[in-house]
C-alpha cells in the first residue's frame, strides 16, 4: 500500500550541508545533516546558541536553501523548485510561528488570523468561519477587534499561533517561540501549541535553548556544532484522539491536502 500524506514523513533531509559566507571566511553551519521528521507528531529542536537550529528550521521551511544535500518536504523534492515555485510551495504546507510573533501592528487579531485566508483567496463565509475556530480554540474570542499594540506578549503568539495555523498546513515551524516570554506564559503557549498539534494532527517542529521543553516533545533532536548529536523518538500513547477540522467535522480532508 502506498503511503498517505498523513502517514508520509513531513520532511527528509540526507546529506544536508549549509554555510555562510561572512567577511570571505566561510562559515559552516550544517554538516552533512541526515533527518526525518515523522508526521503528526511535536518535535522539538534543540542546542545551544549557534548550533544551527534556526537554519535548519529555515531549510526544513523553505525559506532557505542548502549548499549541497536534498530536502524534502511533504513528499516533494524542494530542490529544483524556483523562487516563485518555493513560496507557492510554503504557503501552501506551511505554518510559522515566530519568537517576535511577527503579527501585523495595524490589524485586529481577527484581521491578522484573516490575512493569509485572504492571499489565499478564500470564500468570505469560510473565512470568517474559520478565523471564528481559531479565535476560539487559542482562547481569544473576546479579544478579537483588539490589534496586537492592545495585547500581551503571550495573547499575540497565541495569535500568531491561530495565523499559522489558518491556511491548514501540514506543518508548522516554531523558531524558539517562548523566548520572549516569562516561564510560566512560554509554558502556556507550549501546551497551546502542544494541543493544537493533537487536536487538528498536524505536525509541529519547534526550536529551543531550553531543556525543560522535553516533556512536551514527541521527538528530541540534539543539534550541537551543526550535527545531530541524537535523536529520542517517543511512542504515541494508545487512545490519542482523531484530529478535528478547522471547516468543522463535515470536511475531513487531510490538512495541507486541501488547504483553500
Ligand atoms: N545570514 C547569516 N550570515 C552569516 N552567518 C550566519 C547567518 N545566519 C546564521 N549565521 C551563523 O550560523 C551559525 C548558526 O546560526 P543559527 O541561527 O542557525 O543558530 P541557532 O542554533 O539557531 O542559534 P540561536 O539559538 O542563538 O538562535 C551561527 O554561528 C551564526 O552566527
């Protein structure tokens, strides 16, 4: 039988090797970098500052590519896609959650969360229905018509955490999320991404410092020096709950296979 999106790896890297070229000195960041990221599961990144977390974050996003090596992402050999192709692609399967939020400082929330629907050119009904249920499910109903100037640091990742979720990605990428946060707010919006990625049974791959975020993890990759140092790969427990649907149970297309 062949594989499904959903049981495909959300992304395979083999032979990886990325730099930078600084001062005419070249940089090298990642090393002949071998990953697979398994689908629907949380997987946490982590290694100390510089061990090349963010790019490899970048690579597995789209936003940047490799010197050498091949990277796959949903099925799909990024390799010889051109510019306009990559950002076609990332839109399309691709959620991103930022430390700085990046949210728009002249939208609401609900404006912000509408944003990538409208790029997207969706219907106007399935919009605003949409952006009602992640409202909802990041817990900021009431705080919609307010702009992120009018909200706190953990309201507006929770809505940028809604935002990257609006398109139906089959993955999304958290660049150290909590950073900016006090703990108890950075752990709140670990268990909010925690159960957003249970709950609609996308994949999450998430950047950290700091080793506390383990127990949230379904998978722990260890990157130090632009290697991969090891990799824990949890079990699923039994019994997890079948993954719900932003357009509501009637539409049970994959998310990302359908993502208009
Ligand atoms: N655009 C760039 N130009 C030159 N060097 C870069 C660039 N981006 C990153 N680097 C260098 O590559 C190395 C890895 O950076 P990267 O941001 O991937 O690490 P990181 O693990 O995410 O670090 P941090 O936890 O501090 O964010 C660092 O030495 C950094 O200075």
């Amino acid at each position: 039988m062949s594989p499904t999106p959903a049981d495909q790896p959300v992304a395979v890297l083999s032979g990886v090797v990325k730099g930078y070229r600084l001062d005419d000195v070249d940089v090298p960041v990642l090393k002949n970098v071998d990953l697979l990221v398994r689908p629907a599961q949380f997987t946490v990144v982590l290694g100390p500052s510089g061990s090349g977390k963010t790019t490899l974050l970048n690579l597995i996003g789209c936003i940047d590519r490799p010197d050498s090596g091949q990277v796959v992402v949903a099925g799909q050999d990024v390799g010889p896609m051109n510019d306009d192709e990559l950002a076609e692609f990332r839109s399309r399967h691709i959620g991103f959650i930022f430390q700085n939020y990046n949210l728009l400082p002249v939208l609401s929330a609900w404006e912000n969360i509408e944003y990538p629907m409208l790029l997207a050119q969706l219907p106007a009904a399935r919009r605003a229905e949409r952006v009602r249920r992640l409202l909802k499910a990041v817990g900021l109903s009431d705080r919609a018509n307010n702009r992120p100037g009018q909200l706190s640091g953990g309201q507006r990742q929770r809505v940028a955490i809604a935002r990257a979720l609006a398109l139906k990605p089959r993955l999304v990428i958290a660049d150290e999320p909590t950073a900016n946060l006090d703990s108890r707010t950075g752990a709140e919006i670990l268990q909010l991404m925690r159960s957003m990625q249970r709950r609609y049974g996308i994949s999450f791959l998430f950047s950290s410092h700091d080793r506390a975020v383990i127990g949230a993890a379904d998978d722990t990759i260890y990157l130090k020096d632009g290697e991969i140092r090891a990799i824990r790969r949890r079990s699923a427990p039994p019994g997890e709950e079948p993954a719900a649907d932003l357009d509501g149970a009637a539409d049970s297309a994959q998310p990302g296979e359908d993502a208009r």
